[in-house]
C-alpha cells in the first residue's frame, strides 16, 4: 500500500508530496505543528490538541485554516487512508508562500497544511515500556517561547540526536537554576520521596503536553497527590521513579538518568500503571 499525504485539500502519493521552496515554513520555520496518538483508527486526546494549536496559531496570527469539524474530517481521514490503526498523525500549517521576507506577508497568504499518518507498532511500544528507557541531561539552550508548538526545532533536533549517540531515548533539558523543564519532545515527570507526582508547571517555559494535561486528570482520578512544581536533575536521580509523556511515547518509565539508575534501574509500579490506565482513557474518549 502506498502512504497517502494530505496537502492543502488533496491526497497525494507521501514520496512525492511536496510544497513550494518559497513556503515560509521551509525558509523561516514560520509554522506550527501537532501530533495526535491514534488509537484504534482514532485521535486521541482531540479537545486538547485542538485547543493547542488554535492558540499555536494566534501566537503567530495565522489563522486557523479550516473549522475543527473539517480539520477532524481530513484528519481521520488521513488516518483512513494509510490503513493506521495504533500510530500518530502529523499536522502543520505554516503562513503559506510567500517572496522571501522575514516579515508577514503584506498579501494575503492562504496558510500550507500538510497531514501525514503513521503506524507504529504497539507490541514493541509496550515492549520498551516494560524494559524502561534512559535520558540524557543537557543546558535547554532553546528560546522563551517554548509554549508555542512552532516547527523551530533545531535545539530539540540537537539534543535529541546527542541522546542517540549516548544510546539514550530522551534528553531532558534544564534550566539555568538547575531545574528539569522538559524532554526534547516529551515532558518529563518524577514520583518523589514522598510518592508525589511531579512535573514542571506551565508557567515555566515548556511545551503544555497534552498528554501531561490528560495523566494529570488520570493520576488525580486513581488517587495520586500532584505537584506541578520543579525538579533538579539531583531529585530525579534520587527519585522513586521517573518518566516522561507525549503523544508519541505516551506515557514512557525512565530507567536511568545520565549514569545514574532510578530507584532499582526498572520501570516503577505507578509509571507502568498510569502508562495503562492513560492508555485506556484516550481509547475511550478518542474521535
Ligand atoms: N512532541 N514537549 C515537547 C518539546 C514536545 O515536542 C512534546 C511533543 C511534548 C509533549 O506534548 P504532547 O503530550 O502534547 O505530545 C512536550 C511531539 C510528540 C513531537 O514533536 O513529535
């Protein structure tokens, strides 16, 4: 089966799908993006997405290209259409073409949407999940606004690659105070000495994970104390447990940390049972 791209209205063949050189999101990153679980041929977590990237693109006046009914309708069926039944779909929307000009374009411009879907593999997701995953520590060297999804990567690319090459899954990015704020494309979570969950507030300047959002209703409906405070690289080494979210990992137990093992170098009880329980709550609430 050949995989099927969605640009600004068609389906076309993935491999030769493409836009103009003069798309302001391949000259200048002027563009934002969003990533959705996909389960059982579903989007997972819709409201939240959603909710992001309207406000992605108001923090960069783009308007939203099209209504959420019909951006949720090329979606699935994008989804649909590549035959994915557990993966992710991908959608961005930069400013559209534009005479390059670092400026906004004095003409109006329709904005580029372009949504691909991807399967994954479920077994070896929960095979990785049960094995637990290492990070990597590094300065978060990435611009203020971190609260916009833009498609300006390059630090995370960066420090995600230093990750591969340490053999590592994730990088964990931290301020100049010592604090974690977040992975390279994940958020990251410890259980403390004194079993409270705790991830980084969204006052700090991260990414509002949708899935963080969604764990912390989860944790907060199975019981859990959360603290949306701040964690030195030190207190998640000492940790009782360690993990990281997002819409393509889910929920993913961290195993060490630099050299330095969690707890017993294994995957914790209440990761692996939040990674469940946040697995069945998107299946039921997934459009
Ligand atoms: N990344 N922080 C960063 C920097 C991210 O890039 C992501 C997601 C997250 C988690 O957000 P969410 O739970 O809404 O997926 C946090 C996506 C998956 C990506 O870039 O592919």
């Amino acid at each position: 089966m050949s995989r099927l791209a969605y640009v600004n209205g068609r389906f076309l063949r993935h491999a030769e799908a493409g836009v103009s050189i003069e798309d302001r999101g391949y000259q200048l990153g002027d563009g934002i993006y969003e990533v959705w679980a996909v389960f059982d041929g579903k989007l997972a977590d819709p409201k939240g997405h959603f909710a992001r990237l309207e406000r992605s693109l108001g923090e960069l006046q783009i308007d939203m290209p099209m209504s959420r009914a019909a951006l949720t309708v090329a979606l699935r069926e994008t989804v649909r259409r590549n035959k994915v039944r557990y993966g992710i779909v991908y959608l961005q929307v930069t400013r559209g073409v534009a005479r390059r000009d670092h400026a906004f374009p004095t003409v109006p411009t329709a904005p580029t949407v372009v949504i691909t879907a991807r399967s994954g593999d479920s077994a070896a997701a929960q095979a990785k999940a049960a094995k637990g995953v290492s990070v990597i520590t590094l300065p978060d060297n990435r611009w203020g606004r971190c609260d916009i999804k833009t498609i300006n990567l390059l630090p995370n690319v960066l420090a995600k690659q230093a990750a591969r090459e340490e053999g590592a899954f994730e990088a964990w990015l931290v301020d100049a105070d010592g604090l974690v704020t977040e992975g390279a494309s994940s958020n990251a979570w410890i259980v403390d000495a004194d079993g409270v969950l705790r991830t980084r507030d969204i006052g700090a300047n991260i990414l509002r994970g949708v899935t963080r959002l969604t764990l912390i209703e989860v944790a907060k409906s199975a019981g859990y104390t959360i603290d949306e405070r701040a964690f030195t690289v030190a207190e998640a080494k000492a940790a009782r447990e360690a993990f990281l979210t997002g819409a393509g990992a889910l929920v993913m137990p961290i195993v060490r940390i630099d050299d330095a093992p969690v707890a017993n170098g294994h995957p914790g009880q209440v990761a692996s049972a939040l990674r469940a329980a946040y697995i069945q709550r998107a299946k039921q609430t997934s459009i």
